[in-house]
C-alpha cells in the first residue's frame, strides 16, 4: 500500500535511506550520521517534496520523493529496505511517480548501482547523462536517467 509520508515517517525513513543505499553499495563513503540523515528528511525532504511511503503490515518500508530543480522534475529519492526489494514495491513507487509526473522525471543514481539501473531500465528510464561523480558529495561517478512517456 502506498501512502502520502507524514512528518513522523521522518524516523524510518532515514533508516530505510541507510540500510538500503548501503545495502546496495557497502562500499560508499558514509558522510552523514544517522541524526543527519534524519534531520535532512525532517527539515529538507518531507516539507519540500511529494513523498510516498510504501507499507507492508502498517509499517514503512519503503519510500520515494518527488521534487523540482532546474525547471526539471526529479525522483529525487526512491528506496526500498532491503528486505523488502523484490515484492513489487519499488514498481508501485515508479508508477506512482509516472502518474504524478505525467510529462516526465529524471533521477541520478550511481553507476555501480547495477541493481538500480537495471531496474530504472526495466521501468522505461534511460540514460541521458555519464559524469565523473565531482558533483556529488560522495565524489562516485553517476548517471542521469530520464523517464519521457
């Protein structure tokens, strides 16, 4: 079930980001502590962007937020706990985002995040950009995909 998030998710939501980033690249550097990545969602993420949360059993597992920059709508955030990935619930959050942005999204995603790819891939999305990863805080190369019905 997905639902709009409400500024208590803010908790869960931050240790779904965690697990699930780091999950799928343990590698990456962690730069933000567990507090600041809730403050992020808390102050920057759920106040100034569409959020939905995906549940199972009533309880958060997942979330994905939409937002604007550079006169472009953006997936900024899409992730799913990592014992929850493969149900179906990162499809549901994709086709909620595809309703919402009718015209088109784009996202970044790093480009040894394979198991992302292939799955923005499977979904339609397509590369439009390669960069050398200088502009992000992590400093990994990323890619830029484009959603165009």
């Amino acid at each position: 079930m997905l639902r709009r998030a409400r500024p208590e998710d803010a908790d869960e939501l931050a240790v779904i980001l965690r697990t699930a980033m780091h999950g799928a690249m343990p590698s990456l550097p962690k730069l933000h502590t567990p507090d600041e990545d809730r403050r992020f969602l808390r102050d920057a993420v759920l106040p100034n962007q569409e959020v939905w949360v995906a549940e199972v059993d009533g309880r958060p597992v997942g979330f994905a937020a939409l937002g604007s920059r550079d006169e472009a709508d953006y997936l900024q955030h899409i992730y799913i706990a990592p014992e929850f990935q493969g149900r179906g619930l990162g499809t549901e959050l994709i086709d909620r985002a595809k309703t919402r942005r009718p015209s088109g999204f784009r996202l970044w995603v790093f480009q040894k995040n394979d198991g992302a790819r292939r799955f923005y891939e499977k979904h339609g999305l397509q590369v439009v950009e390669l960069t050398d990863g200088s502009a992000n805080d992590e400093r990994e190369p990323d890619a830029l995909y484009e959603w165009v019905p």
